[in-house]
C-alpha cells in the first residue's frame, strides 16, 4: 500500500489511537500527523496528489511560544483549502465541535470530496470503533487500496 495519510490533530492520546489503528490496517503507510492548519496546507500543497486519506480535527490550541501568541488555526482553514481543488481521496471530518465540523463536512462535499463525519466520544474510544470503520468502508469502496489511482 503506498501513499500518505495526512491527519490534523493536536491530542496526544488521538494521535497514538489513530496511529495504531493505521498501522493495523494501513500497513506501510506513512501517515503525517499536523497540529498547526497552515502547515498541513502547505504540506498539502506539495503532496496532495500522494495522499490517500485526510482526517481533519477541527479545534486547534493557541499556544505561547517564546512569549508569542501562535494560533494554530482550525481545521475549517484545511476544509476551505482543500474545496478549492479538485478532489482526490476521501476526507474524515472528526470533531466534537458540531456546528463547526458539519460545516467543514458540508463544505467539502459541496466541492465534490468524498467525505464523512465522526462524531469522539468515549476518550479514544471512537478512534477504534467508529473512526476505524470509516477508514475500513473506504478501502472496501477502493477508495483506499490496491485500486487508489
């Protein structure tokens, strides 16, 4: 299985979630875990064609670096970047912030991305259960896989 797994996430206890259950059903898969929206844009920017599955939070902390305020932007900023291009793998949308996800989940299926949404809940619990069967779902569908472009 070759290509990238792009994922915007800031909790720790998400990413090593996520991290092993990719690991199970991805094997080989590099997956890139961002906290900061910017960078996964301009990540995205460069590798888009190479990824085959997003995951977006949409919550993001603010830290204070050196005395700076660093804003590390929501996942709504990766949505809109990603609806001004042309759909190319499928996208989870996984926040607990409803209003917001729905409307990054909206967004992108306005502009022709394959996309779902996952609701956390129970700690991580959620990342094995349901998260994990959406990432299954799509490799059934092709979406991921042998058959990804």
């Amino acid at each position: 299985m070759a290509g990238l797994v792009a994922i915007l996430e800031d909790d720790g206890d998400r990413v090593a979630a996520m991290r092993a259950c990719l690991d199970e059903a991805l094997p080989g898969t590099e997956v890139i875990f961002f906290e900061d929206a910017q960078k996964m844009i301009a990540w995205l920017g460069e590798h888009l064609a190479e990824v085959v599955l997003i995951s977006l939070d949409h919550d993001l902390p603010v830290r204070n670096d050196a005395g700076k305020r660093l804003d590390c932007g929501t996942g709504r900023q990766v949505a809109d970047f990603l609806g001004s291009m042309p759909a190319t793998c499928p996208v989870i949308v996984h926040s607990s912030n409803d209003s917001c996800a729905s409307g990054m989940f909206f967004a992108l299926k306005e502009a022709g991305w394959p996309c779902s949404r996952i609701y956390p809940s129970e700690d991580t619990a959620w990342v094995g259960a349901s998260w994990a069967d959406q990432v299954r779902r799509y490799m059934r569908e092709g979406w991921i896989g042998p058959r990804t472009r």
